[in-house]
C-alpha cells in the first residue's frame, strides 16, 4: 500500500466543468416557469440546463436491468415534480462554489398539486396519481408476492414474534445509477438518456469512485464535465 493511488476526486482535466442541480422543495407540482437567465449571466456558469433542454428520451429511473419492467415515465429533467428533491435544472460551471450559488439564482414557479406520502395513500382509490402511466394507480409495477415455506407454521413454532412496520428509503437513480455501472448497461443507459453518439461518451474507472468524470457533452459546453457524489444528496429530511 503506497497511497499512490489515484480517485475520481483527484483527476482534473484541463477545463473541466463542475455539475449541481437544483432540487424541487415540493412533493407534486408542474413546473409553469422556470427562469435562469440570472444563473446563465453569473461568471463562470458554462451551462445551465431545464427540461426545455433536455432530450425527451424516457427512463425508467433507475438503470437495474429488473427495471425494465417499472413504469417508463420519467425524463432526465421534467415540467413535472413527483418527489420532494426531484432535480429540476443543471448547472455546469467553472468550479463547484460557482455552480452551487448559481443554483440560488433559479427561480422556479411551480402549480402545487395534491400529494401523497405513505404507500397506503400512494394506493388508495381515487389518490393524486403521481405516476399517471402504468399498471393502474400509482403502481410503477405489477405488485410481485414471494412466500417461502410455510409461516402461519414458523409463527406458531417461533419463541418470539415481532410485529411492525418497517421502511426504506431507495437508493440511487437515473443518471446517478447509470454513472455507477461500468459496463455496458451504464454506458447505453447514458448515451440513450443524453441524445449522444457512443464516441462522444468516454469515462474512467478508477478504485473507491465508479465511473467519472464522466465527459458528457450534452451540456453543449464540448468540454469534460467532472461529478462527485455526496449521501447528503440522496438524504432528505422525513
């Protein structure tokens, strides 16, 4: 062990650009307006991206290959909001400070519209549908029951029995998921998403970090564009 090895962190190609997205403070809404033109005049902003800019490529949200069977309804950015923290625009930028005040600069109007928040409510008759294609409701699958052996009779034998309800929150999306996967499924997953032709795509890989920075062009910057991740993005207050 030389601690010579390098991360995803500590590559930086010349001009490279620094990604942040602005995230929805709302559970449901559409989007009526979404001005940047604040955030595009800032120093040092390359680009900064809206659903009005996006490929209208949809997605499944997630880049697992069980996926394939989910509700195909989602694009890489939306006129709709379906979760609180949704992303709703782009900024590439000269560094990550830049990139993170331009995000302030956004303003966003949004239609508030009726929101669920429990499962049982997401499948209640005649709930807000969040998602508005699928199985029916707000089902992004068909509903999958897996039983094994037989539990009335494990209860019976049991010495101790816990009942409740337990939660968890998923892990990993869109973009971010594909970014993660090496190999092929990643790579058609992203090059599908930003409208690119497969030359245009390139990436490294490198120990502790997945894939990155990832040079994506879609930007329209035509220039290497650099991701990190942090868990306080995928964590939201309850």
């Amino acid at each position: 062990m030389t601690g010579a090895g390098s991360y995803v962190s500590d590559l930086k190609p010349v001009g490279m650009l620094y990604g942040k997205i602005k995230r929805a403070d709302v559970a449901h809404a559409r989007i009526r307006r979404i001005d940047v033109s604040k955030a595009l005049a800032y120093p040092g902003v390359k680009a900064v991206l809206t659903h009005e800019d996006v490929p209208r490529v949809l997605h499944y949200g997630s880049p697992h290959p069980r996926s394939a069977s989910c509700t195909k309804d989602q694009f890489i950015l939306d006129n709709k909001v379906r979760f609180i923290g949704e992303g709703v625009a782009a900024v590439a930028a000269i560094s990550e400070e830049i990139a993170d005040e331009a995000l302030d600069l956004i303003e966003v109007d949004y239609e508030e519209l009726p929101a669920v928040f429990t499962p049982e409510e997401a499948i209640r008759p005649g709930a807000p549908l969040i998602h508005d294609v699928g199985p029916g409701g707000n089902l992004v699958l068909e509903p999958v029951r897996v039983e094994r052996g037989d539990v009335e009779k494990g209860f019976a034998e049991a010495d101790f029995v816990l009942e409740g309800e337990f939660f968890r929150r998923p892990a990993g999306s869109g973009l971010y998921g594909a970014q993660r996967l090496p190999g092929r499924l990643g790579r058609v997953k992203q090059v599908d998403l930003l409208d690119l032709h497969p030359d245009r795509l390139h990436g490294s890989w490198h120990p502790g970090r997945g894939v990155g920075p990832a040079r994506q062009q879609g930007a329209g910057t035509g220039r290497p564009y650099g991701r990190r991740f942090r868990r306080q993005a995928g964590l939201l207050p309850a």
